[in-house]
C-alpha cells in the first residue's frame, strides 16, 4: 500500500489558506479518481482507492500542522508501511506559484508539518512541493500562508490542482518524471503550431470581369445579308 499525506490545519477557518494546499491536493485525487468517503482515523481524516494497480490511502492529518507526524505514524504503525511508500504534499515557500518538483530526503527547510514528521519517521520519505511563491520577508511568512488564496491565485491553482490528478496514477508507480510532466501540462500547456506562427493571409483571388451580355439580333436571315452589302 503507497500513502499519500496532505499537510494542512483542520477546519472551515483554514480550508482555503495556502498552507492547506496539501489537503486540497488530496481532495482532488479522491474526488476524481473515485475514491471512498472520508472517514475519521489515526488522528485524521482518510480515504482508501486505487491508482492504477496501486492501492493508494490518502490521510489529511487533523491534529494542526505542527504535529502531523503523530497521525502518520499511526497510520503507517498500522498498515505496516515502508518510509519509502510515503508521498507528503506540502506547501513551498521557495518554488513560484504553481510550480511542483518531487523530492526524496533531505531537511525540513523550517516547514512545521514536515518537521513532525522528520521527528516521528526520519526524513527518507517523497515530498511533492507546491509552490505558493514568498511574501519577501520572513517576518510576512506566517500571515502570508494562513490566509486564503486571493481570486487572482484561482486558475493557476486549479491548473495545478487538476495537472496533480492527472499524474497521480504515475506518482504511485514510482515514476516521478512522468508525474511531473503530467503536472506541466496543465500549468504550462505547449502553443499550438497555429498560434506560434501567425500564417500569412491568402491574396484574394483576382475578380474576372464578367462579360457584357450581347443584344440579341432579331433580324431575318435576308435583312442580315442585305445590311451586309449595303
């Protein structure tokens, strides 16, 4: 079994914050990969499914972000589950907006959520980075990630949102890249050819003047060879 874990603050008050965009990752992927009802265990919220031939449990920690290592660690103390079978989607201070890189290992660079889980599981887990981009100065950091999205935000959200769903299926067979790219398609889709190069407009076709219709001769066949010799 592969576990997907949201990193998020339980509650309406922080549903739509940017430090909630881990939750809103998982939401998606349940929502459109047919997933069951979310259900109240191991200190959080989970859903069971399948992604390809994968059987996939997504959990959204519930006990606020500073000790959601204490909820994976239930989870993964009862399923059994091998540090290296664990994905967590967090916010990113340090990637633009909408911009997602997987990484595996290494520190918490200070973010709380990742912090608790370093303390209960060690740090050789993958992590999907989600760019919220930076306030510009430390001192902004916490009012800037709890609060919500501004409506400018909306549709690269929801581009990355929706590139996420698409490669989840490649995220739990281990394949990154294909992940990535799945992602990227959605938040930077390619130009079409026609778009890219403007294609010179068609010369109108010349207009042909149309002849002059000819008055019809009513006269007999006599007066015509008379007028002839006059």
């Amino acid at each position: 079994m592969k576990l997907f874990v949201g990193l998020g603050n339980p509650g309406a008050k922080y549903a739509g914050n940017r430090h909630n965009i881990g939750f809103m990752a998982l939401e998606r992927i349940a929502a459109d990969h047919g997933f069951g009802p979310w259900q109240a265990k191991f200190k959080g919220q989970i859903s069971e499914g399948r992604l390809g031939a994968e059987k996939v449990l997504l959990l959204k920690p519930q006990t606020f972000m500073n000790l959601s290592g204490e909820s994976v660690q239930a989870a993964v103390a009862f399923y059994k589950i091998d540090i290296g079978d664990i994905t967590v989607f967090h916010d990113e201070l340090d990637l633009a907006p909408g911009k997602c890189r997987v990484k595996t290992g290494g520190g918490h660079a200070g973010h709380n959520g990742l912090r608790s889980i370093h303390a209960h599981l060690g740090e050789a887990y993958h992590r999907v980075r989600l760019g919220i981009g930076h306030p510009g100065h430390k001192d902004a950091v916490a009012a800037y990630v709890l609060n919500d999205f501004a409506k400018v935000e909306q549709d690269w959200l929801d581009d990355l949102l929706r590139g996420i769903s698409d490669g989840a299926v490649s995220l739990a067979s281990g394949d990154a890249s294909r992940f990535q790219n799945a992602v990227a398609l959605r938040t930077n889709p390619p130009r079409s050819s026609d778009k890219a190069e403007a294609k010179p407009e068609r010369e109108p076709a010349a207009t042909i003047p149309k002849a002059e219709p000819k008055d019809e001769d009513n006269r007999s066949s006599l007066q015509r060879l008379m007028d002839r010799f006059r």
